[in-house]
C-alpha cells in the first residue's frame, strides 16, 4: 500500500492525500491551495497521476481547502464516486460555485483592469465546471459500513469542527487507516464534540494548531468591548468570516449579547450570500448542531441579510455605525473586500479577525501589523483598528489535538502529522512523542511512504 501527500502537507491547505492499494486509488479530500503565490499556483499543477485513474474521492467536509479542486480533478477526467455527508454535499455545492464564480469575477476584472501577468487571465475552473462536480456526489450517513471494494471499506464518524464535518476510518490490507479531517473543539458553540477514534494502525491528523492554545478568554466579553468601544468612536466594525459555521457562530454570539442588553441597537448585518444560504443547511440538518428552533428563529431575526450587491454598495456608504459579518474569513476574496476598500483607512474602524488565516493571505498579513493591503490590484494605508479574538476558531488546539489521540487502545504503527504549517505540525510532533510515545513523522509535500 503506498500513500502519497500531493497537497495539505507542510502547510493547512490543499488537502490531498492519495491511498493505493491493490490496483485502488483513493483521494482523501480534494482542497484547493490558498495564500502565498507559491501555494497558488500548485493549483494549476497537474496531479502526478492521472484524474481518470482515481476510483472514488472521500470527502471530510466541505470546505475550500478540502474540496475545492474537485472541479478541475473533474474537467481533467476523473469519473468516480465522491463521499461524503449530506451537509458536507450541501455546503461543498454552495462553495465550489462561489470559489467558481470568483474565480470568473476576479479573471474579467483583470482583464479589464488590465493587472495580471497572464496575457489573457482565466479562472482556475468556471461555473459550468463546478457543476460538472455534482452528480458524482454519494450521500453516506455517520457509523455506517461502506464497501468501497471487496476488501476495502470506510466509515465515517463526527469530527465537529463544522456541521458534517467528519473523520474516515478506512480499513484495507488487514489494516485500519484514520484521516482526522479537521477536528473540531470539545466545547464548540454550535456544534457537538469530535468522536475520537479507538483502533488505528495508521493515524493522519491534522495539526493547524499544533503549537498553539486557544486563550481562556470570555469571548463574548471580548466582542461586548470591541463593538462598544468602536460605536462610541462612531465606527464601523467589520467581522471577516468564513461563510460556513463562523458566520453563524457570531451570529449566534453577537444575538446572545443582544439579548442580554449588552451591545447597542444598530445595524447587525450578514454580508455573505453563502452564510444566509448555509443557515438553510442548518435548518435542515438539526441533528448536526445544538441550536433549538426557537433560537434559530430568534437569531435570525436580528440580522439584515444582504443577497444583491447594490444593497451592499448602499450598506458601505452609509457611514452610520454597524456590525458587518462579510466572507471570506482571510480576506483572500468575497464582499469583505469592498467594505475594507471603503473602510480600511479610516482609524474609527475595527476589523475583527475571528479565525485561522493561513500564511500570505490578507488577513495574516494584517494581524501581522501591515501598513498597507493591495485590493484589486491597488494598494490601500490601514488605518482601521485591526484586533482578533482566538477563542473562536473551529479548530482544535494542540491540547485538543492530544486529547482527541486518548482513546486509541492499541498503539499505532505511525502518527503523520498533515495539514499544518511545519512548525504547527513539528512542535505537535514532540508532545505526542512525550506523551505517547508514538512514531509520528511530519508528512511532506509531495512524500510517498509505503505501509
């Protein structure tokens, strides 16, 4: 059996990774890379083995990083099944045709802008691309055995982290192989605990915050302060967020200080076509979350929902004060790139950075005290107030990451540490050795092992 890491190796986006087994290939995730240009442009790589010859694809949830290059895995040949939960479908559907049509949007503007290096700038994949994606999809259920093969079979179970979000357990060759996914956090808002695993000959985990812990901040005594400290300046708060679980978390948060009469009466507004379409998937897929329908109704009510964008444009010149929730969450496209044009240079603004931002992206470059961020093409000072609150990410930290290893009953043959920055994944890589003793290698891009 050999595993090659072709993406989500040494850095936290991209995810690939490839098991072949017996004349069987099978891809873990199918993620698009994301900030720094390097990463970027191993987007337009070809794969080192053919599409057409990958049998299914195994989706962990459906986020950008994990599943946003189905649409060109697709379009070069592939033709197999894509797994994955209902709610993963749902919300891989809603995020592969808006990555599409930025994708298209940011290549005509460029275009007519006349800024890209490229005599002619296409988009990674088109809409129509994006759609081609969608009948391969199969619908599986959590704890439920499925036959890939005569001898090769998977099952999924909750990783928290978002709604559908799951782990692969993956049993071939006598063998049992965990992909982590994305694990969530034990004491997330909205959705329920990580299922940890208990038998694993081979565990690939995830290590984003391998060298980090979450603070042990109220968080929403945070957000009480940043909102009223700014509103008293008359500024405009702006939250950058991804569109799946965060902007519904601080939906969630910014109702709960509403309710409780602790953050004033403006405008609360969602900026982000997909996050208003992603509440429809948590209404329809309750048992993923632990919001009461009541609740849900009652949050919802609070927020003006913005789908057209001449709505926005009308939002971003009246000056008044407001709470904005606008994706994408590290600034790399979307709405929130228009308010922060208009907004970035005026020092009564709060930017609120609510999650990971992977290196290169807007929003690390910003929590890293840039004086400058380039927008389309042209460069804006930052004046704003630029703060972040920790507490809110949709990650495990690195206790969490230990934690969730503590149920294994047998000692694995290895731990690969995936999906991480290389210091992330090599500080995790010394406390898993401490405390368990495991044999747990860094996995490289582009690495092949055999099991």
């Amino acid at each position: 059996m050999k595993i090659r890491f072709i993406g989500g190796a040494g850095t936290v986006t991209g995810s690939k990774t490839l098991i072949e087994s017996n004349g069987v290939r099978i891809l873990i995730d199918c993620g698009q890379f994301q900030g720094i240009k390097p990463l970027r442009e191993l987007n337009w790589e070809p794969l080192p083995i053919l599409p057409s010859s990958i049998d299914f694809v195994l989706l962990t949830h459906g986020h950008l990083d994990h599943c946003g290059w189905l649409p060109r895995l697709v379009n070069q040949g592939f033709n197999g099944k894509i797994y994955c939960t209902s709610p993963t479908k749902d919300i891989a559907k809603l995020i592969l045709l808006d990555s599409a049509k930025i994708q298209e949007e940011d290549a005509n503007q460029a275009n007519k802008g006349k800024y890209s290096k490229h005599e002619v700038a296409e988009p990674l994949y088109t809409v129509e691309q994006a759609e081609q994606v969608f009948p391969l999809f199969r619908i599986i259920k959590t704890n439920e055995i499925i036959n890939l093969d005569a001898e090769i079979s998977a099952v999924y179970t909750n990783a928290g982290h978002i709604v559908g979000a799951c782990s692969i357990e993956l049993k071939l060759e006598n063998k049992t192989l965990v992909f982590s996914g994305d694990i969530g956090r034990d004491d997330d808002v909205l959705v329920f605990p990580p299922v940890k695993p208990t038998k694993a000959d081979y565990v690939f985990l995830e290590s984003t915050y391998g060298n980090r812990l979450h603070p042990e901040t109220d968080t929403k005594a945070e957000l009480e302060m940043y909102i009223n400290n700014t509103v008293q300046k008359g500024g405009t708060i702006i939250i950058p967020s991804f569109a799946v679980e965060r902007a519904q978390t601080i939906m969630y948060l910014l109702w709960q200080l509403k309710e409780e009469d602790r953050i004033p009466n403006i405008p609360y507004i969602i900026d982000t076509p997909m996050g208003i379409k992603v509440l429809d998937i948590f209404e329809n897929n309750r048992n993923w979350h632990k919001l009461s329908e009541e609740q849900f109704v009652a949050m919802c009510k609070m927020f003006t929902m913005i789908t057209d964008y001449q709505e926005t444009i009308d939002t971003i010149y009246n000056k008044s004060p407001k709470v904005v929730i606008a994706a994408s969450g590290m600034i790399t496209g979307g709405r929130v790139l228009s308010y922060l044009e208009e907004y970035i240079g005026l020092p009564e603004t709060t930017v609120i950075i609510i999650g990971y931002q992977a290196e290169g992206t807007r929003g690390r470059k910003l929590l890293e005290g840039a004086t400058e961020i380039k927008i389309h093409g042209k460069y804006y000072g930052v004046k704003a107030n630029i703060l972040e609150i920790q507490g809110l990410s949709a990650h495990a930290d690195q206790k969490g990451l230990l934690d969730w290893l503590s149920e294994l009953k047998t000692k694995p043959t290895k731990v690969f540490l995936v999906h991480g920055e290389n210091q992330a994944s090599d500080e995790l890589r010394i406390k898993i050795q401490e405390r368990y003793g495991f044999d747990c290698p860094v996995a490289m891009l582009g690495q092949e092992v055999e099991l």
